[in-house]
C-alpha cells in the first residue's frame, strides 16, 4: 500500500492557511507540491477539523474497520455452522 506523502498536520495546515486567504489556493498548493484537486479532496474530508480532531477520526475510521472484519468473520462462521446443521438434518 503506498504510504502518504502529506501528514494529516500539513494538510491541515494548508487549509487553514487557504481559509486565512492571503494567497490563492492555487499558490499555496504549488508551494506545497499537491494539485488543486487534492487540496478540494482534503476540504471535503477535513473541512474545519484541528490536528487533534484529524488523528481521532483517523483512529476511528481504524477502530471502524476493524470492527468490520470481526464482524464480516463472525458472519462467515455463523454460515458454515448453518450449512452443517443443515447437512446432518
């Protein structure tokens, strides 16, 4: 999986700055290397959070996925266990 060239704190700090409006986003997108339709994607995700609230809807988004695995393999067990009753009827 390929790792993230932006920290959660410099994209925050991008829009921050970007809210601010000192410079164009366009500027301040070229100053930090992504392109534009990034910068919208990250407004999209993030919008008005600090780096504290960021790294805690990470963790839960973590948490929330994990989650889903156990809850995906308990399914899966709770076919075949029903498939093998079934079979000894």
């Amino acid at each position: 999986m390929k790792t993230r060239q932006f920290s959660e704190d410099q994209i925050i700090k991008l829009l921050q700055d970007a809210k601010k409006g000192e410079k164009p986003v366009e500027e301040l997108c070229r100053d930090l290397g992504c392109s534009t339709a990034s910068f919208y994607a990250w407004k999209k995700k993030y919008g008005d959070t600090s780096p504290d609230e960021a790294k805690r809807l990470r963790q839960l988004e973590k948490d929330n996925a994990r989650l889903l695995r156990i809850v995906g393999q308990q399914r899966l067990e709770i076919d075949a266990m029903r498939d093998v009753i079934q079979k000894k009827r």
